[in-house]
C-alpha cells in the first residue's frame, strides 16, 4: 500500500512540475514602439475616443507634430485630437495639447500595416493602414 501511495505522490509531483512548466506566462509585456509607424492614413471600425462609438467606418490620420485628425466616413465630418507617447511606450490621447487628463492606450500591435490598441476599458481597437 505504501509503494502505490508513494507512486501515486510521485506521479502527481511530476504532473504538477509538468504543468507549471508549459503553463503560457500571461504576463503583459510592453511592446517595443517605434513611434514613426504610427504616422500616417489608418481605418477603424469605430471611433477611438469620445461620442458616437457605435457608428462604424472611421478614417484616421496621425501627423508627426502630434496631431491627429479622424473623419467619419459616412458624414465627412473631420475632427481632431492630439496625441503623444509616454516613457513605457503608451498612447495618450488628448482632446487638445493644453489638456492635463487623457486617455491611456496600451500599444498591443505596432507595424507599417497594422495597429491595435488596448484602451483602459480593456478593448482593443484594430486600425489598419489605408
């Protein structure tokens, strides 16, 4: 009885250490961001900050003085907001450049043709290069 109850500890140790070994770490880490990827003509399918989220078809385009102008497709309507990185690689994005709040965007996904952004409500917006 000993021996079955010894192997049987045995057997669980090593599927305890089994699985602890290729669990996927979950951890976030922050991706590396080369800011002048993100200049340039970008479509979403919603609106990244503000009213109106639900409307869908939305062109953005980020400049290199900060700025960034957004258009709804559908109105033609062109808005802007400014935006700027911080010390960890986020995206802050301002109503105006005097703002003292704004939102906080965690860059998932940076490259020439794609962009996702994590905002603080945990959605990811996708944008892709137009």
């Amino acid at each position: 009885m000993k021996k079955i109850f010894i192997g049987l500890l045995v057997i669980a140790a090593g599927a305890a250490a089994y699985f602890l070994f290729i669990q996927k770490k979950t951890t976030t880490e922050p991706v590396s961001v080369n800011p002048e990827l993100i200049l340039g003509k970008w479509n979403a399918e919603g609106r990244l900050t503000g009213k109106d989220s639900l409307k869908t078809g939305y062109q953005y385009e980020f400049q290199k003085d900060g700025l960034a102008l957004f258009a709804d497709t559908a109105a033609s309507k062109t808005d802007s907001f400014h935006y700027e990185w911080n010390k960890t690689g986020q995206l802050l994005v301002k109503g105006n450049a005097a703002d003292s709040t704004a939102d906080l965007f965690t860059v998932i996904r940076l490259t020439s043709d794609s962009l996702q952004l994590k905002g603080a409500d945990s959605l990811v917006q996708t944008f892709t290069r137009k």
